[in-house]
C-alpha cells in the first residue's frame, strides 16, 4: 500500500522590507533640517558676497590695505592671543562654526533619523570616500612633492553648496539636501580629526592637559542642563585659550564643547532639549556672521593678471587640488555610496536615479571654509603656496559648482514632481500625507 506524504503546513513569511536609499524619514527631521538649511543658504549668500569683496579688494589698486587689514594684531599677549585678524577668524570664529557642526553631529546620530545605523551607513560612507579619493588623487598629482597639501580636496562647504542649490535646485527633494547636510557635517568632523592629528606641528602637554579642566566643568554643567551663559561662556572660551596655547589647533575645542552637550532631555523637561537650544542661538552666529567674516579674512589672493593666474594654474599643487575637488570628491561620493547599497541590499527611493547622486556628489566637491583653512595650516598663512591654494580652491569650487548646476537642472523637472508630492496635504493636519504612508 503506497503512503501518502503527509501534508507540511504553508509558512506564510512576510515579505521583507526593501531598504530604501535617500527615503524622506520622518516628518520632524525633515522640518527641522529645512529650517537649518534655510539658515544655511543665507550664510552661503554672505559667505560669497565676502569671499568676492576680498578677491576684489585684493587685486585693487587699494590692496596694502586689505593686507594692513589681515595683519593687524589685537588681544592679550599674556594669554599668548596678541593675534592678527586672520588668525582670529581662522582659530576663534571657526571654533565657532565647529562647535555647531559637533551640535548637529551629536544631535544627528542621538536623537535624528541616522540613529538608525542603516540609514546612517551611506552618508558615512560617502564623507569617507570624499575625503580618500581626492587625498589619495592630490598625493598622486604631486608625486611626493608638497604633499603636505594632501587634505586640502577633502573638504565640503555646505554653505556654499547650498547657495548654488537655491539658484539651481529649488526643488530638489528633501532626502537629498538632508544627505547633502548630512555628508557635508560628518566631512567637517573628519576634517577637525584631521587638522588635530596632521596640523600640529609643537605640542605642549600641559597647556593641553589643562584644557580639560574647564571641558570638564563644562561638560557636567551642561549634563545637568545649565543654560546660564555667565558660567558655560568663560568655561568655553578657556577651553578654547587653552587648546590654543597647547598647538592643537583651536578649533577641535569648539568640537570637543559641542559632543559634550547633551541631546536628549529629561522625562521631566518642557521644551527644547539644551543640543536644539544652544544651536538655535549659536546656528545663526556661525552660518551668518563667523564663516562670511573668515571667508572675506581668507579669500583675498593677488591673482597677478593673466600672467599671475596661468603661473600658479601650473603649480602641482593647485593641479592636485582642484584634481582632488572636481574629480576626486565626486568619484569617492559616489563609489562609497554605491557599494554602501551593493552591500547592504539599498534601492533608490522611488523616483530618484543615480545621475541625482552625480549631481548631489559633484555639489559635495564646492570646498571652500575648511579648505582654505587646511591651507593655511599646511602651507603657511601668507605664503606664495597659501595664495596658490585660494586660486585653486576658487577655482576648483566653481567648476564643481558649475559641473553640479548642469547635472541637477537635467533632473528638474522630476524634482519639481517630487517636491510638490511632499507638499500635499489632504486631511490638512500640517503633516504632508507622504510622511504617513
């Protein structure tokens, strides 16, 4: 007699959820990035409006006193910052725009939507392939010659990346101005690593073991939620005099006061957690006020005429960077982005390509405020090197920004579909119906 197999019983499995690359998120993070990228362009306006002044200041018949200008030295020499304006704007104001980048890195991976380590993975990813590939490509430009220039490619401007995307991407889609942001604010962290670990030419241990006396003070403080600006200000600057006296460069400080105030607030706290607070106050300083100041300080290079400018265009060094900008940053974005998604399974959110990440990669390549920063560190501030690297920092910003305007304006028509998706909302409960779904 033939036996029957015995009937399994179906196993019904769910359908697993396709992970999605540059999806919108949630509804709180996208209204809080927008506001910051709002603040964000309007400092890119004023970032170029003083980049401009100083180039045309510099190359005028008035140009001794745009030099007058940068080296007048004010502050206590006691303290050791009896300081020229240029080195105030690169050391003081910068820590300025460090310590909100360390706010809103903290504030991103504790309490946004990367603390998912998923979403998390391609923006990080992404930072690290723009800063590789355009260092690996500049050593290799300069075949071991002024390689101490390496860094200088690897930076991001988000502010100046913003301001050529309200000229030229209105409508592009929320999901890629957050990873633009996103991208841009964990460069700047690897940046900061960076100047600490490879700009510091003398060390000195005590100085540098002090400062963390006043971090200390400033760390439990703010741990306990104390928003008294009479105490956290004089811990701050301390901290920063400090890390000044010590070699380290001072603006890590401003990133070391950022990642040591909290996010999250208590089951018992009303209001704006103290991260959102502080940042809410110190955003507009940075974005409007400390980055325009230090691009019209750093800016100003006698270019010399036609002569002048085809002379330093065949310097290696200013190949190298403006190599590392319009190819290196967006290869490395872009290849880091892609093997993210090969690896952990990703798609493309509906209705983006991957020209968008071109476009968004080619925007990543606009370095401007740390890179002429790491310029000055590598080069010295004032020499014909550090006039080298602004031409080519210049330069090499406006072809990658020229490059991104005419890859994004391809897709405009499809971004502006998208945008207007994202702005309906039917039950008109202020929350747009796509961030329901």
């Amino acid at each position: 007699m033939t036996r029957l197999p015995e009937e399994t019983p179906l196993v019904t499995q769910r359908p697993k959820r396709i992970y999605r690359i540059f999806d919108r998120g949630s509804w709180p993070e996208a209204r809080r990035i927008a506001e910051v990228l709002r603040e964000e362009t309007i400092g890119g306006a004023l970032l170029l409006a003083g980049a401009l002044v100083a180039l045309i200041w510099a190359n005028s018949p008035w140009s001794q006193h745009y030099e007058a200008l940068l080296g007048f030295t004010v502050g206590p020499g006691a303290l050791h910052l009896h300081l020229s304006l240029a080195k105030w704007a690169a050391d003081g104001l910068l820590a300025i725009f460090f310590f909100v980048a360390g706010l809103e890195l903290k504030r991103e991976f504790v309490a946004g939507d990367l603390r998912d380590p998923r979403r998390a993975a391609v923006p990080v990813a992404a930072a690290i392939g723009g800063v590789a590939v355009p260092a690996i490509l500049y050593v290799v430009v300069n075949s071991g010659e002024a390689t101490e220039g390496w860094a200088v490619p690897t930076a991001t401007d988000i502010a100046f990346a913003l301001a050529v995307l309200a000229v030229v991407g209105r409508s592009l889609p929320t999901a890629l101005r957050t990873f633009l942001l996103t991208l841009a604010v964990v460069d700047d962290l690897l940046a900061i690593l960076i100047i600490a670990v490879f700009y510091t030419a003398h060390l000195s241990v005590w100085p540098l073991l002090a400062s963390l006396a006043p971090l200390g003070v400033f760390t439990l403080l703010v741990q306990r939620q104390v928003r008294n600006w009479w105490l956290l200000m004089p811990l701050a600057f301390a901290t920063w005099a400090l890390m000044h006296a010590s070699g380290v460069h001072a603006t890590v400080a401003g990133v070391l006061l950022g990642f040591a105030v909290p996010v999250l607030r208590g089951p018992d706290a009303q209001g704006p957690g103290l991260a959102e607070h502080l940042e809410h106050r110190f955003r507009p300083l940075s974005a409007g006020v400390a980055v325009p100041i230090f691009a019209f300080l750093s800016a100003g290079v006698t270019i010399g005429g036609f002569d002048g400018l085809g002379s330093a265009l065949t310097d290696p060094v200013v190949v190298g960077i403006m190599a590392g900008l319009v190819v290196g940053k967006p290869v490395g974005i872009v290849a880091a982005t892609w093997l993210t998604a090969r690896f952990t399974r990703g798609q493309l959110d509906s209705g983006l390509a991957w020209i968008d990440v071109v476009g968004l990669a080619l925007l990543g390549g606009i370095g401007f405020t740390v890179s002429l920063l790491i310029g000055e560190l590598a080069f010295g501030l004032g020499s014909e090197r550090d006039g080298h690297v602004k031409i080519a920092v210049l330069a090499g910003s406006l072809a990658a920004a020229a490059l991104a305007a005419a890859v994004l304006r391809v897709r405009n028509r499809a971004y502006r579909r998208l945008c207007a998706a994202e702005r309906v909302d039917r039950d008109r409960d202020n929350v747009p119906d796509v961030y329901q779904m």
